[in-house]
C-alpha cells in the first residue's frame, strides 16, 4: 500500500504541475526598460508602407477569437499583415524562450503564463508601454486591476488580454433528487462542505475537488492578503482550506485524492459523467461543457455559481488568472506592434472575445452579459459571473515557478496523507524560503 501511495505521489504533482494559468535565458539588456525612442531597433513609427509583423500564439485554430482578431485588425489596418507563429500549447513557454534568446524576429507576443513576464522584462524583451498607453489616452483602471500585474519598478511591460477565474459547477438534477435549492451567489466555504455533505450518496459525490494544489489552496487568497509567495506566515492561511479537504476526503464527499492521480481522472471527464453534485472550476470549463452536451457526449443538466467566499470576505471576490500580451523589445516595427496590443485589449476585441464565451481582461457588464447569453449557457449565468475582485493565482514576481512546484509536492504529501498539514505547511515555509531567499 505504502509503494501505491508513493506511486501516486509521484502522478499527482506531474499532474497537478498544470495551474489555472496554462521563459529563461539570455543575456539583459543594460536597460530592460529604455523607451523605443532610445531603441535604435525598435523606433521605426508605423507608416503606409507595406508591413508584416510577426504574432506568436499557441493553439491558433482552436481557439477562434484569435484568428477573427487578427482578420479584424488586418481590415482596419491594410498595410499590417500579421503572420502568426503558432506554437502548441504544451511547448509554447519552452519555445518562446528559445526564439526570444536567439534573437528572434517576433513582433508581437501573447504570453501563455503569465508568471513568466517578470523573468521577460527582467531580460529586455519586453518594449515599455507607458508613453505610448499615455498618448493614446488608455485607462487602466478598465482592465479589473489586473493591468496593475504587468508593471514593474512603474514600467508597463505588457497589457492583459484575457481573464479566466473560479466559479462553482453545478449538476441541477441532483439537487433536484435531494430537494435542495440551488448554490447562491452569496455563500461560504462552509456552506459548500455541508451542502456536498449532504449532496453524497445514491451512488453521486457532492463534490470534486481537482487534484491541482490551487483547488485546495486557492480559496485561501480570495481576500487579495495572501499569495503563494507568503512563506513569512508560515503558510498557516493555507490550513482551514486542507482541513476542509481531508474532511470531505474522509467523509467520501469527494473522490479520494490518491483514486483521482492512479487511475489520471481529470476534472473534464469527471463533471460530465453526472454523478458529480458541484466542482469549483474556471471559467474557460463552460464553453467546455456547450461543445460536450452539442457534440451528446453528456446531458448533465447544469447551471454555475459565483465561487463560495471565506467568512469575512465579500462575495465575489475569486481567483483566476491574466493572459498577457507584450511587444518584443527587438522588434524593428514596435509602433505598428503597439497597434495590434491596443486592438487586442480593445472593447472591440472584448466583444469579440466575449461572444465566443472566453472572458477579455476588459470583462466589463457588457462582456459578461455576452458570454452569459451564448446559446447553451445555464439561466442566471450572468449574475453568477459578476465578480469584484480577482487575485491571480500565482502572482507575477521571480521565482514564483519554483515556489509554486514546490507547493504542488507538499500538496500532495498532504491529501496522501503522508504528511500531516502543520509539517507540510512548516516545510512549504522553509523551502519556499530558501527558494526565494537563496
């Protein structure tokens, strides 16, 4: 028994090493943050001249918002082509890397995590934005406080482009079963453990919790105190939140972690299937399931919620993620570049964005309103979807990739049970500060 827990430690932290939020190397520039003017090689103003820029993405054909972006941008701006280098998605970091270190001629880059920007600037690839964000009169403020994410040292490196954060995934027939209302908009975590409690047997769960580490310790950071980065408290935030966990483990509200990681059960085959009350997801899962029940591969009758909050914290306070896009210091047509950006994280790309049930950074009323009233959506969606604040998930500093490994192994030593929490949480403290500290 001993070996099979062990094997399934080893299957959970490869597993759970993906984040909500699906680039090293290289010589700094003397000046990461010196303006394009000061940029010999990145000053050259847009003009009527024929221009082809180069835009890196992953996963281009499957996610359609990008291609009808790039063929909106290039009908207002015929002199612009854009040439997008689609990478797949599960080596994109990885390449993007290798291209931006051996002086890659990209114009454009879309940055598939986010965390990784730090370590971008950090290096001189990424063009400062702020005069140019002034002289086109962009308000910050429009983007959620998440535009605040990509600025450094008061330089903005990279504007934000889409947003995905938790919400609860709900089956309404087994409620129905139970005679239960509904989750509400305005509810706790303790509300959500006895509610499942309650939602479990005749053969269902009350709820699924994914085996990645921020599905436990996520809903410690809802409040906007707390980040992964936190070692100083002793990761003692962390504890209601793993003792909720382990309760609902031990009271089979919720699959056995260990079950989950041995036999790779993800949470996408695991709501579908219908024996699953409610799952704490992000948002990119609902359009997830309209292609799942259109394609008859499920007919669970669902409906979504605004995720519990902490007692004490204001309802609609989530977590979720950014997806950033930046203009590559060595570009040799950064005004043009800059063109794309502004567009990408514009109203009209919101809409565009929208209508295709992905959430842009600019996720006003009006966005949500439209992603809520796509063909498919459960009713109340557009209520359930507002939030008021969102804390990334992994906050955008060095090292955060390390630390967030790091808690992944702890994560699952605790849910095996080969760790209780206090000696977890004491040696997340201790390494992530010889990470970060070291």
């Amino acid at each position: 028994m001993k070996l099979k827990r062990f094997a399934a430690l080893g299957l959970c932290a490869l597993m759970a090493a993906t984040a909500l939020t699906a680039c090293g190397g290289g010589t700094p520039a003397s000046d990461p943050a010196a303006p394009a003017s000061d940029n010999p090689a990145s000053s050259q103003a847009a003009s009527d001249e024929p221009i082809t820029l180069k835009l890196s993405t992953w996963d281009y054909a499957s996610v359609p918002y990008v291609p009808e972006l790039v063929k909106n941008f290039e009908a207002s701006h015929p002199n612009i082509k854009i040439d997008v280098i689609d990478i797949p998605a599960a080596d994109y970091t990885t390449k993007l890397t290798t291209m931006l270190n051996g002086g890659s001629e990209l114009d454009v880059i879309l940055i598939k995590d986010a965390d990784t920007s730090r370590s971008l600037a950090d290096k001189g690839q990424l063009l400062t934005l702020n005069d140019r964000i002034e002289a086109d009169k962009i308000d910050l403020a429009d983007f959620n406080g998440l535009a605040e994410n990509f600025n450094y040292d008061n330089k903005q490196f990279a504007m934000p482009f889409r947003t995905d954060y938790y919400v609860m995934y709900y089956n309404k027939d087994i409620f129905d079963a139970k005679n239960m209302p509904y989750p509400s908009n305005d509810w706790t975590w303790a509300d959500f453990e006895k509610m499942a409690k309650e939602l479990t047997g005749d053969g269902n769960y009350g709820a699924f919790l994914h085996t990645w580490q921020g599905c436990v310790g996520n809903w410690a950071m809802q409040d906007g105190k707390h980040t992964i980065m936190d070692y100083e408290t002793g990761y003692d935030f962390y504890k209601p939140y793993y003792e909720m966990a382990l309760r609902m483990q031990k009271d089979k509200t919720i699959p056995d972690y260990g079950d989950l990681c041995a036999a790779k059960i993800h949470y996408s085959g695991a709501f579908p299937q219908g024996n699953v009350a409610m799952m704490p997801m992000g948002t990119w899962f609902m359009v997830n399931m309209i292609d799942k029940i259109n394609k008859g591969e499920t007919n669970v009758n669902w409906g979504v919620a605004t995720l519990p909050h902490p007692e004490g914290v204001e309802a609609g306070y989530v977590v979720g993620a950014a997806t950033p896009i930046a203009v590559n210091n060595a570009s040799k047509h950064a005004d043009a570049a800059w063109e794309v950006v502004k567009y990408f994280t514009s109203e009209e790309a919101a809409s565009v964005m929208a209508a295709s049930g992905q959430f842009p950074a600019r996720a006003d009323d009006a966005a949500i309103q439209k992603v809520a009233t796509m063909e498919g959506m459960p009713e109340g969606a557009a209520e359930a979807l507002k939030v008021k604040h969102i804390s990334l998930d992994r906050p955008i500093v060095p090292k955060v990739a390390d630390v967030n490994q790091m808690l992944t192994e702890q994560h699952s030593m605790i849910m095996l049970g080969q760790s209780t929490i206090d000696e977890a949480l004491a040696e997340m403290a201790k390494q992530a500060k010889d990470i970060i500290e070291g």
